[in-house]
C-alpha cells in the first residue's frame, strides 16, 4: 500500500488531515496567550504558499500577555521569512 499523503515540511508540527489529500494542512501553532492565536498554515498541493496567520480581541490590564503575543508573532515571522519564497 502506498501513502499518498506528502512529506510535512520541517516547520510544520500540526499536520491537519481532511477529507482527502487536497484537503490537509500543514500547520505550525505558536504558544500565544487566551484570546490570540499566531500560525502558519500551507495546503499540501504544490502550489500551496504558505500563509501567517494571527488574531487577537482582548482587552486587559496586564501587559505580559500582549508581550506573549507579541513575542509568538515575532517567532512566527521569523520561521516564515525562513520559509517563504
């Protein structure tokens, strides 16, 4: 039997699988505080650029938390200049 599913990249750590092979998803989660998320996501077909992706809607009184978001999305930038064309 044959897996027709392709090798992750060395920066994905998150491989979603859909339904079929065009569907799954490299992805790579950085560590961002609740309420936030920072990503890079890419598709598995050989056309698929790779994306960063990030969020954040809070309000708060403790600056830590926006330094923890700032720091994901600072590494999360750094893996995908490495990593984009």
């Amino acid at each position: 039997m044959t897996d027709t599913a392709p090798a992750c990249p060395w920066w994905c750590t998150d491989h979603r699988s859909g339904a079929t092979v065009d569907d799954d998803q490299h992805a790579r989660l950085l560590a961002a505080p609740a309420g936030s998320w920072v990503a890079i996501l890419a598709g598995t077909g050989p056309r698929d650029r790779a994306e960063l992706g990030y969020a954040i809607e809070g309000y708060d009184a403790d600056p830590g938390r926006a330094r923890a978001f700032a720091r994901a999305l600072l590494a999360a930038a750094e893996i995908f200049d490495r990593i984009a064309p």
